[in-house]
C-alpha cells in the first residue's frame, strides 16, 4: 500500500510574527513602516512623512475635485472650494463616504483656519513632534492638556502639562465652534 507523504502530519516551524505586533507601539511612536519620518518614492528618493490632520484632508479634497471640475467644465480657477450637492450624487461610494466622515469629523472648515493651524502646529518649535502627533493634535478636539497625553501617549514625554496647554489654547482660536 502506497502512503503519501502528504497525508502525514509533520510540524513545521512557522515563521513568528510576534515581533512585528511587539514593535508597533503608539506610545513610543513606533506606528510601523508607514509612519516613518522619512519615506521613500517609487522612485527611490528620500521625503519627509506628510501626516494630514481630517480637516487638511477634507480641503485637499474638495479643492482636487473643484479643479477636476473647473479643467472638465473649462472654467477658470474660482476662490470656492465648495462643491455642490449634483457632484456628491455623481461621486463614486467610496469618495462619497469619506467625504461624509470629513464633512463630519472635520473640526476647521475654513481654508484660512486650516492654513492657521497647520502652520501654528508646524512651526519650528515644535519641530520635535512627529507629524502624527501634528496631524492628531490639529484633529482631536482636546480640552485640556491631560486628555491630549491620553489620545496622544507620546506627548507625555515631549511637552509638559503647560507647554501643550498653551498650545492647544492657540488651536482652540481657530476652532469653528468658535
């Protein structure tokens, strides 16, 4: 009688992955290869790690699907980065959803407020926080220092209680409920 070899249970060591799960940490900022501080192009050349924060996003977006209007339409560019519910109907699901999610969860709406909290939140002296963070900090809404150590545990060890609070006290100026 012939017997496979297949049919043989024999135990294989299979390759461990505890250590990636291990690596990835959001309290030491350890987020995986996709969030380092330095990425490279398709091309092999080195850029630094853009981390948007849902607002920047949501405007990025209705500001490319404006102008993939105004070039299809051949209009000039116009200052509105609004867009129009006849749009949202003929938009694909998925960009429809995440539109609706941005539309929601975006907490700066207007594009001076955007610009102003990004530029307030990269300025140099917060050159040591990981675009992450930046992004992050420009997306929660933290009321206070503390809970912005909670959301974001890598901060604990980067600005003290007063430094953050300060700076989400000047977030907090540009916030649209404001």
């Amino acid at each position: 009688m012939n017997v496979s070899t297949s049919t043989v249970q024999q135990q294989r060591r299979k390759p461990t992955t505890v250590n990636a799960v291990q690596d990835e940490d959001a309290a030491q900022l350890k987020l995986g290869p996709e969030f380092d501080v330095t990425q490279y192009t398709h091309d092999g050349f080195e850029t630094a790690l853009t981390a948007l924060s849902t607002s920047e996003a949501r405007s990025l977006i209705n500001h490319t699907l404006k102008k993939r209007k105004n070039d299809a339409l051949g209009i000039e560019n116009t200052e509105d980065d609004t867009l129009d519910d006849e749009e949202e109907i003929n938009a694909n699901d998925v960009l429809r959803k995440t539109r609706e999610y941005m539309n929601i969860f975006s907490r700066f709406r207007e594009q001076q407020k955007v610009a102003a909290v990004a530029q307030i939140l990269r300025h140099q002296d917060n050159a040591d926080l990981h675009p992450f963070e930046i992004a992050q900090l420009g997306t929660l809404s933290c009321d206070g220092a503390e809970e912005a150590k909670t959301l974001i545990p890598s901060l604990a060890a980067k600005r003290t209680d007063a430094q953050l609070q300060e700076l989400l006290d000047l977030v907090r100026e540009h916030d649209r409920e404001n």
